[in-house]
C-alpha cells in the first residue's frame, strides 16, 4: 500500500499493531477516521460511521472474543513515539488530553489526571488512545460557497460552521480557506481574486503543520499560525499579516468571543466552527450563544452526516433556512452531487 499523508499516522503505531491495521481491507484502510486502543481491551476502528473490532489477523468482527486485545506495551511503545521520548516535553499536550502529529492526526488519550489547585495539571498511567485521522476533501464546500458570498463587500460573510463531533466541520473548514485563498467562488457571475486568509490552527488540525509548513492544501494566499492559542492568534495575525478573512476551528470560550468580536470591528470577515447539534443548541451557550442571536453571523451552517451522506442546512442572521442539501460524494474541483 502507497504511503499518503492519510496514512501517515501508521508510522507512529508499535510493530504489533501497525502490522494488524496495514493488514485489514484497503478500502477500509482509507476510509477510517478512528483507531481506539484501550489496554486489556479490544483493538476498536472506525469508518464512515461503522464501528468493528478487529482480530490479530486484521479481519474486521462485531465479536469481542475474536479482537486484538493490546496490552501494556502497545501503550508504553505508542506514547514513547508520541512524546518523542519525554513526557516532559509534552507536558502541555498531555494536559489537554491529546497530541496532534504531522498531518494533522489528532490522538486522544485517557488515563489518571493530576490535579493541582483543582485542575488537570497532566496525565499519568495512561491506557487509552484515540487516533482521530484527518483527510482532505478538496472541493466539498463548492455547494456551499454561493450562499456565503457578500456581493456588497466582494468577500465572504461571517460564517459559523456548526455540527456534532466527527461530521465534518474540520474538513470544510480547510476547504472553505483554501477556496476563498484561492478565488474558488463557484458562482458564473463572480470573477474576485482570491483573499488573504489568516488560519488560527491551534490543534494543528486545518493545516497539518510540520515545521511551519502546511501539509494539506489551505490555499495559495493563506498563512497558518500553528499551534497558537486561537484568541491570541487571531490578534497576532491581524497585527502581522494583515488577513481578509480569519479561519479558526471549535471556538466558543470567554477569551475567543471577546477575540472575535474585535477582528470583527477591525474589519475582518471570520469563519469559524463549534460543536452543536443545531442553530437551537448554539444559540443556548455562554460565550458564542449572544453572538449568534445578535446576529454576528449572517451565514450559520449546520452540518450532518449518516454513514456516507452529508447534508448542510445554510441559515441566514435571523436564523432563517436558506438552503438545505444532500452529498453522497465528493466529484471534480468545485463540484459537489445532490
């Protein structure tokens, strides 16, 4: 099997299970999202909302007595790569409860938490993984790019990309940058140039940032600020890099709202996503819920997934349905099949 960079968070993986998991169907190898690894526990993967178990052999069962279980040093070996032999090193990472790698790959991790004061101060004894893969659907926003566009101001407008965890709101934001980088309008009546965008990619999901560069394609005018802490990069990038467009993923505390807002009165047009379900849900938060019921985001999209059909339903600031849309799958640059 060729080597992609959707591929590359194999390499991390001890020989035990990088063997098990090169060895399961290709087709499946592609699509998954997850890979959960629990010691003394079944060997767990995940694709296209289907969930498997799976053997030492790499065959793919809903039977837990057939599965892989990894053991303690599965774990030890794993979180040794992770780290690159320092816990300390990682220590901030680890304090959060995940380490992204190159590519963009998201690990989850479970175990003991420390607290000092009351919080979590890191994680000790840990025994649990969960590798969330990026992948890169280059024209999945082109449906949705005509209704964002704000034919007043020849940009984009404010966009809030809402949706329950693993349906898609990474994905399309990295889409959306690279398109509006690079003037992909989707629109017969619209020539623009493409737009300076900033991206505020603090988990290292958007970009895939290996040294500074990005690993997906995010645009040919867009600069990344890696691994920043989305309220003061979004200041950071505004002084520096003078961006049309802020692209930032899962916002939604205290210090963000208060971030956004004066990016917005600076000038800037920002897209941005939040875990939510619907406008409703949304709407109920502290913090991004007042944004959205002033009306801040005059284009809120609610994504869903079941299985391989995505859908997008497209709301105006008044929290008026605009549009809504099915895609089973993904065809050429800028082309998306309802």
């Amino acid at each position: 099997m060729a080597v992609t960079i959707a591929s590359g968070w194999i390499h991390v993986l001890p020989p035990a299970l990088r063997s098990i998991l090169t060895n399961i169907p290709g087709q499946v190898l592609n699509e998954l999202e997850e890979v959960r690894i629990r010691e003394g526990r079944p060997l767990e993967i995940g694709f296209m909302g289907e969930y498997y178990f799976v053997t030492a052999e790499g065959i793919l069962t809903s039977q837990i007595h057939e599965a892989y279980i990894p053991v303690r040093e599965d774990g030890h070996q794993l979180l040794d790569v992770l780290t690159n032999h320092s816990l300390y090193t990682m220590e901030e990472q680890l304090r959060r409860g995940y380490v992204t790698i190159a590519g963009g790959h998201r690990i989850g991790l479970a175990g003991r938490t420390v607290l000092t004061n009351g919080k979590v101060s890191h994680l000790r004894d840990i025994a649990g993984f969960n590798i969330r893969i990026a992948r890169e659907k280059q024209g999945i926003s082109g449906s949705l790019m005509p209704l964002l566009l704000d034919f007043s101001q020849k940009s984009i407008h404010h966009t809030l990309i809402v949706s329950p965890p693993q349906h898609g709101k990474t994905t399309m934001l990295r889409d959306l940058a690279r398109s509006i980088s690079d003037g992909r309008w989707n629109h017969p009546d619209v020539n623009w140039r493409g737009l300076k965008v900033g991206v505020v990619d603090e988990r290292s999901e958007i970009a895939g940032c290996v040294r500074g560069v990005p690993c997906f394609d995010v645009g040919a005018r867009t600069d990344v600020l890696d691994g920043c802490p989305k309220a003061e990069g979004m200041m950071m990038l505004i002084r520096s890099m003078s961006p049309d467009v802020l692209v930032v993923d899962e916002f939604g505390r205290e210090e963000d709202v208060s971030a956004m807002n004066e990016a917005i009165h600076a000038g800037v047009r920002v897209v941005a996503s939040a875990h939510g379900a619907d406008v409703k849900e949304i709407a109920r938060r502290p913090g991004i819920g007042p944004l959205v019921e002033s009306g801040v985001f005059s284009r809120i999209v609610v994504l869903k997934r079941v299985r391989k059909q995505w859908t997008h339903r497209v709301y105006d600031e008044k929290q008026r349905a605009l549009q809504t849309a099915t895609s089973n799958r993904i065809g050429r640059e800028g082309e998306a099949h309802y």
